[in-house]
C-alpha cells in the first residue's frame, strides 16, 4: 500500500544526516535531499509588513532628481 503523505525532515548535524540516510536506505524508501533553502522567517515578516503598508497607502515618494542632489 502507498502511503499518501510526505515528511520533511530538518537534520542539525552532518551525524544526523548521515544516519538518517542510512535508514531510510535500509528500509529501501525512496528520498530526495534538497539544498534549497527557505527565506529567513524574519524576512519574510518585513516583506509581508512592506506590502500591506503599500496597499494601505503608507508609502513615501521620492523623486528622482532629489535622490541625486547634495
């Protein structure tokens, strides 16, 4: 029987990751390890905090020409 769910598992160190391997070898299960990395929690706080100030209008404009002046 095929089970229908995914686990995603976070290994802290080099020996977990190794050992957790060579479970699930043994058990003969499939795997795929992926290096991809999930934003910074803390990032994606500001990013959502930055849209929802800009859908309410809380921006600043700033002209070009001004960035450039001394």
């Amino acid at each position: 029987m095929k089970s229908e769910e995914i686990y995603i598992i976070h290994p802290q160190t080099k020996e977990q990751a190794s050992a957790l391997k060579a479970f699930i070898k043994a058990l003969k299960m499939k795997f795929e390890v992926s290096k991809d990395r999930p934003y910074n929690p803390e990032f994606v706080e500001k990013i959502l905090e930055s849209k929802k100030q800009a859908s309410e209008g809380k921006t600043v404009k700033i002209d070009l020409d001004e960035i450039w002046k001394d």
